[in-house]
C-alpha cells in the first residue's frame, strides 16, 4: 500500500479518521516487531556468551 498520486484516498471525515488510526496501528507494529527482534538476537547473544552482562 503506498499513498501518492493517482491513488484511492478516503474523502469522508470518518474515512480519513480510520485511514490515520490504521498508519498509525502499522508504525506501532513494526515499532513492536523490530524491538522484540532486537530483543531476541541479544538474549541469544548474552546465551552464546558473546555479550557480556
């Protein structure tokens, strides 16, 4: 989904407010995702050994 020219955009108050509540949900997502990936690979480095306390 990209937003630019040519594209379907929502034109009612209640569409706009949804399209904005839903690009926010997806920041918050991947926010969500990238920090528990993070998280993840530094337990198993701390695991390994390969990362101090």
């Amino acid at each position: 989904m990209t937003i630019g020219y040519g594209d379907v955009v929502p034109t009612t108050t209640l569409g706009r407010i949804i399209a904005v509540l839903r690009g926010l949900l997806g920041v918050l997502m991947t926010g969500v995702t990238t920090g528990s990936t993070v998280y993840a690979i530094q337990v198993a480095a701390q695991r390994a050994g390969l990362r101090p306390r």
